[in-house]
C-alpha cells in the first residue's frame, strides 16, 4: 500500500563521535559548527564503518512517522523526547508512548491467512503494510478431522510472506492468531509447531469467545450509537459468530459497546460448501443451506428472547463482517473492481441482500468466477456465504444492515495499541507518586 508518511532519517551517535575526531583543529568555532551539523539527524555511511552490527544497521534505517505534521530535524539531546528534549517547534504535538511502535496482526483462518501492520496515529492507526492469501487451511477438515498436507504447505507459504513482511516492517509488538481450522482439527497443534520451525511466527490458537471479542474490537466504531443494541456476526470459513451487542448507557458517542451474549456456529463458508456442494448450486438446495443455517441459529435466538424479557422492540441493526459481506456489498454496488473506501461502512437492506443472493444463484460456477467482485476463488464459496448472511438476516429483521470491511486483524492491533497506553499512564502514575513522596521527605 502506498504511504505518504514522511521519512525522517536516525542519526548514529558512533557516527557523531567519528566525525568529531575527523574535525581539523582550526579553532573553537570550526570545532563548534562541526559538532552541529553532526549532532543533525543524518543517516551514517555504511561503508565508512563496516564493523557496524545488524541492529546498528536496522537503526540506522528511515523510520515511518504518522502522517500527522512531521517534526523537523533538531539537535540530539535526551533519549525519549522530541526533539532532543528542547522546545517542540509550534502546532508539533507531543510523542505519545508505543507512537514509535510498530505493531503487526495475523490471522490465519480457515479460509484466509491476513496480515496487517500499522503505527498508532492520532485517528486509532495508520496502515504501514497488509497481506491477504486465500489458503484454504480447513479443506477437507469436515471429512477427515485433520489438516492436509497440501493445505498446511498453502498455509505455510503465505506465513513466509508474512514474516518477511514483519521483518521487513520492523514489527516490534504483533499478535498472531489461528482460529477454527486449527481449533478442530486433530493435528493443529503439530501445524503450529510446523510453522514455527519454518517461518519463526508464534501462533496462537485462540478460543471461540476470543474471536468474538476481537471481532467486535476492530468493528465497534461502526456500530450506530442511535441505536441501543447491534448483532455483530462474522461469518469465516469454518464457523460464524454471532454476538449480540448493547451500547452501554443507550447510545451516545462516548459509549463503549458492551457483549451480552454470543455464540459460535460449527459452520462457514468451507464447511458448508463442502457439505452441499459449491459448483452446482439449484434455488432447491440453496433453501436447504438457508434452512440447516437457521436451525443452528434457533438456541441462540431463544436464549436472547428470554435474557431481554422482550421480543425485540427496540433500536438496533445488525453489523456484518467477512469476505461474504462485503462481497455482497461489492455486488450490490455493481463495482467493476472491488473498491474497500466504497464498500467499508456502508448500509444495505435485507431485501438488498436477497436480491443479490437470487442474482448469483442465477449464474453458473463459470459466469461467478468471472464476476469481478467473485473471482474463481470465492466462486464455489460465496453461495454458501450468503446462506449463512441469509439464515441470520431472517432471524433478525432488521430495517438496516452495516458493511465492514474490518474485523479481527483490526481488533488486535486496536487492543494491542490500548495495552500499550494504559501500561504508559501506569508508569506515569508511578513516577508522579514517586517524586512526590520524595517531595514530602525533602519538605519533613
């Protein structure tokens, strides 16, 4: 992805040193306006010092900055401090805590493996670098409860890509997550061991409820505040989660959206293809699709009614993320390309979806692989999908439907991010109590 971010160079301080001595004795001033313009950030000459290590080198490199105004170069002076610890110069705001960070999020799906990286900036984060694969881990799990051998080498392929991307990146903090696939399967654990021998990236295979909160992490600034309550669903390749979501307080920009119950269906996209077919698909046994979908949903339907003591008269609106979301999107569109700045955060009707869904079930395998916002790799999948998106678009009626293109990936690093600044303003408390209980021994 292209970045306008400016590039602001690391000086090296054995450069700063080196150049001092090289400095001809000529008198005070030379002498000082020498050691100002090497105290100025430039980078080091590599060949001038080919003893330097690898991590001298990394320093040395150009480091992104937040597109917000990039400071000017200054003076060395204390670690820690923007421009060298002296005067920022006017409208500069100050570093916040981990904005030097670079965080990076894996997911690695059923169906998908996902990479994003990104710095913190003022608006949540900025986007340094992404990476999308379809891999198909889960192919064939449903029938034989293990990862193949040609599903975990697709899988690892793309995990190659991601670390050298991280590493590439300069990934300070980065959590790497392996979801369904990985939970189901007998040998998912071996995988994970694999992938570490190979490609060096510690995966972790989290939990159901994990993923449900990751979820609602990266989709919350979507959610409508006029409304009290949302269904945030996520349907992946080998289950979906639904999870029913209250604004706290009613609604109002300063709420924070808070999960009052969830579920997870042992269904998705791949799981259900491979169960009923992707290539042929009649109205007849899309109905059926439709159908097995909504039963799973049934339990979790009953257990709301009865928590809420109502059968839903009040203001919420459902709130859908994954490919078949915002493929559906993409379709209703008519989009010639797929485009995220139009399809992110848009509103749709349930009778939008349905009409979409009638209109794919009317082309062939071969008319979806070559719709633009299908592709031959979606094309046996997206049917499936839009079953799933169906089965929960008539369990829940609601007028308006939103479309994110965001999800897990973006919950990580927003968590991660949040960690972060609440261990930066434990510290300052720390260092806040600490002078003044220095300031009160002084004073006794």
């Amino acid at each position: 992805m292209a970045s306008s971010d400016a590039r602001i160079a690391v000086s090296s301080p054995a450069a700063d040193s080196a150049s001092a001595e090289r400095a001809p004795r000529k008198g005070r001033r030379r002498r000082r306006a020498r050691r100002g313009k090497a105290g100025q950030n430039t980078v080091p000459n590599a060949a001038a010092n080919p003893a330097r290590s690898d991590s001298a080198k990394q320093a040395a490199r150009p480091v992104q900055r937040p597109a917000a105004p990039s400071p000017q170069a200054g003076q060395q002076g204390k670690p820690g401090r923007p421009n060298g610890g002296g005067r920022r110069p006017e409208g500069q705001r100050a570093q916040r805590p981990g904005d030097e960070q670079v965080y990076g999020a894996l997911d690695l799906g059923t169906n998908n493996c996902r990479l994003l990286i990104a710095r913190r900036s003022r608006e949540g984060f900025k986007v340094v670098d992404a990476f999308s694969r379809i891999v198909r881990l889960g192919e064939g799990l449903t029938a034989s409860g293990r990862l193949s051998d040609e599903a975990m080498n697709r899988a690892t392929d793309a995990l190659k890509v991601c670390a050298e991307k991280m590493k590439r990146r300069g990934v300070t903090r980065a959590r790497l997550i392996a979801t369904e696939a990985c939970r189901r399967a007998e040998n998912g654990t071996e995988f994970i061991e694999r992938v570490k021998r190979d490609t060096g990236l510690d995966l972790e295979i989290v939990s159901n409820e994990d993923e449900a909160k990751l979820a609602v992490a990266g989709c919350a600034p979507l959610l409508d505040r006029e409304c009290s309550s949302a269904l945030v669903f996520d349907i992946g390749g080998g289950s979906t989660e639904l999870i029913w979501v209250r604004q706290q307080g009613g609604g109002g920009s300063g709420d924070r959206p808070h999960i009052e119950d969830w579920t997870s269906l042992p269904c998705g996209v791949v799981t259900l293809a491979e169960g009923h077919g992707g290539i042929d698909i009649s109205p007849e046994l899309y109905d059926r699709m439709v159908s097995e979908v909504s039963e799973r949903i049934a339990p979790f339907i009953a257990r709301l009614r009865v928590a809420r003591g109502t059968d839903g008269e009040e203001s919420f609106h459902l709130l859908g993320t994954s490919g078949t979301v915002t493929t559906i999107a993409g379709v209703h569109l008519g989009l010639e390309r797929y485009d995220r700045a139009r399809v992110d955060g848009i509103w749709i009707t349930p009778e939008d979806v349905h009409r979409v869904t009638r209109d794919l079930l009317a082309l062939d395998y071969q008319a979806r692989a070559a719709h633009p916002c299908v592709g031959r790799e979606r094309a046996d999948l997206v049917l499936a999908g839009c079953a799933i998106f169906e089965a929960i678009a008539l369990a829940w009626p609601a007028e308006r439907l939103r479309v994110a293109d965001r999800g897990l990936r973006e919950g990580i690093l927003l968590s991660l991010m949040e960690a972060d600044m609440a261990r930066a303003r434990r510290r300052r408390r720390r260092r806040r109590g600490a002078r003044r209980a220095a300031a009160g021994e002084r004073s006794a």
